[in-house]
C-alpha cells in the first residue's frame, strides 16, 4: 500500500519554530496591531463562544461563585469575552488572566481600561507583576464576576497554592514541545479544581493554505499572517497530542481545524484516577 502523502513542510510539527511577535526585538507597532486584531482571529477560528457554551457554562449554576483562570491569555480578549458571557448568563464568575510577558499584561491592563471594557465588566482589578497573589475568592472587595489581570506565571500560582474551578488556555500548547508538555499539563490539574479546557490549532495543510490565502490581504502592518502560519507548523495533530499528553486528558476536535484538549479534575478525583475519555 502506498504510504499516504503529506505536504513535506507540514510532515512534522516544529516547536523550535520561534513567533514573531514572541521575539523581544520586535517592531512594538505590529505587536500592537496583532493583539487589536486577535479578537477578530480568535471569533472566527478559536470559536470560544462554543467552547464556553458547551465546555464551561454546563457547570455552572446560580447557587455560588466560581473563578476561571486563562493561562497565557496575551492581549486579553478571550478573558475579558468569557467574563462578559458569563455576566450576560447571570453567572458569578471570576476571571483571571496571566501572562508573564510585560508587553501582553500592559495591553491587556489597558484595554480592561477602555471603554468598551468597561461595559463588559462589572468589577475590574488590576494587579502588578509585583502583587501576583492577587485577591482571594470571598474576599468582600470583590464584586461578583470580577475581572483581572496578572503578570505571572503557573509556577508563580502554584507556590501561592491558588486554585480555580476552571482552567483555560489558548493557543499555547503548539508553543511546548512533547517533553515540557506533560509539566505544563500538571500545572493546569493542580490549579483547578473542576476543569481544565486547553483549545489550540490543529495542523493541517488544509488549514495552511486557507489561511495564507484568506489573511493575504487582511490585518496589515501586523505579525497576524506571518505567525498564524509559523504557529500551524508548531502545532499537533490529533494523534500526536493523544500520545503526548498524560493519562487522563482526552482530545476532541472542533471545526475548523481545532483541538480541545481536556480534563476533568471531578471526574477523575471519583474515579480514583482512572482515564477518563
């Protein structure tokens, strides 16, 4: 049987590949762009409306308060968007995102103060990389569905024993390779207390294509193209992120050309630590 043919730059992921934008020597104008544009990116490809829809939002009941933590969280619009849907539901959600790079917690702090921010948030607190403990759930300063936004990482959050009922990340597992994954992932488990949702890009000479063709002439004077194509050929493939990934994780595919990699801490807490999925 003839060995199935694959486009030769997409045989194997490459996590070594190094972003654009993650480069500390780059242009701060474009970087800015990206992050202005990666709502418009994450609305129509990362589809976290569904995956708060059918993923997060099921768990959730009017009876008490939960947190979220969003685990890399850039520019913050996946942060600020799930704490506005969950606001709009009538939830109590706290929602947090951190990320350690100086440059994404400073956009991020400013457009929590826009305008347009402001109405999507009922509470808002802005934390420094110099006070990453934060505020703690049932502290009576903290209105419901609060929002912020830290500069720290897992690690940091890990020795301030912090927990959350949910755990989110996006589009960073394509950033790990296959050895420092398993580390990560239990840093998301510890930190959770229920679920644990990570949603990345599928690799796919399909998905390649389409997207160097329709961001061709789109999102300019930004690192949107040149990235979102260096980030495809990082990324896993189905099989491959099943095998990378511990025992209890499972992957689910979302359209189009998505991952969800998951854990449910719950689940697996009753069944003693079997698999689950």
């Amino acid at each position: 049987m003839a060995a199935k043919r694959t486009f030769p730059l997409l045989s194997e992921r490459r996590p070594g590949l190094v972003e654009w934008m993650d480069r500390l020597d780059c242009d701060p104008v474009k970087l800015r762009n990206t992050y202005r544009y990666f709502p418009v990116i994450n609305r129509l490809i990362s589809r976290w409306n569904a995956v708060y829809r059918y993923q997060i939002r099921p768990m959730l009941n009017n009876s008490r308060r939960y947190s979220l933590l969003d685990v890399g969280s850039g520019g913050g619009d996946i942060t600020r968007s799930i704490h506005a849907w969950a606001a709009s539901d009538g939830y109590q959600l706290d929602v947090t995102g951190i990320d350690p790079d100086p440059r994404a917690h400073e956009y991020a702090m400013n457009a929590v103060g826009s305008s347009d921010s402001r109405n999507n948030a009922r509470n808002v607190i802005g934390i420094s990389e110099s006070d990453h403990g934060g505020n703690q759930r049932g502290d009576d300063s903290i209105q419901a569905g609060a929002l912020q936004f830290l500069r720290a990482d897992t690690g940091q959050l890990r020795r301030d024993a912090r927990t959350f009922d949910f755990v989110i990340c996006n589009h960073v597992l394509h950033h790990l390779s296959d050895e420092s994954l398993p580390g990560f992932l239990d840093d998301l488990s510890a930190l959770a207390d229920r679920r644990v949702v990570c949603s990345d890009i599928e690799r796919s000479a399909i998905g390649y294509g389409l997207f160097s063709v329709a961001t061709w002439p789109l999102f300019p004077n930004s690192f949107i193209r040149a990235d979102g194509l260096i980030s495809i050929r990082k990324s896993y493939r189905a099989a491959e992120l099943r095998e990378a990934a511990p025992s209890g994780w499972k992957v689910i595919r979302q359209f189009p050309f998505r991952l969800l990699l998951i854990f449910d801490k719950e689940s697996i807490s009753r069944q003693g630590g079997n698999q689950v999925g």
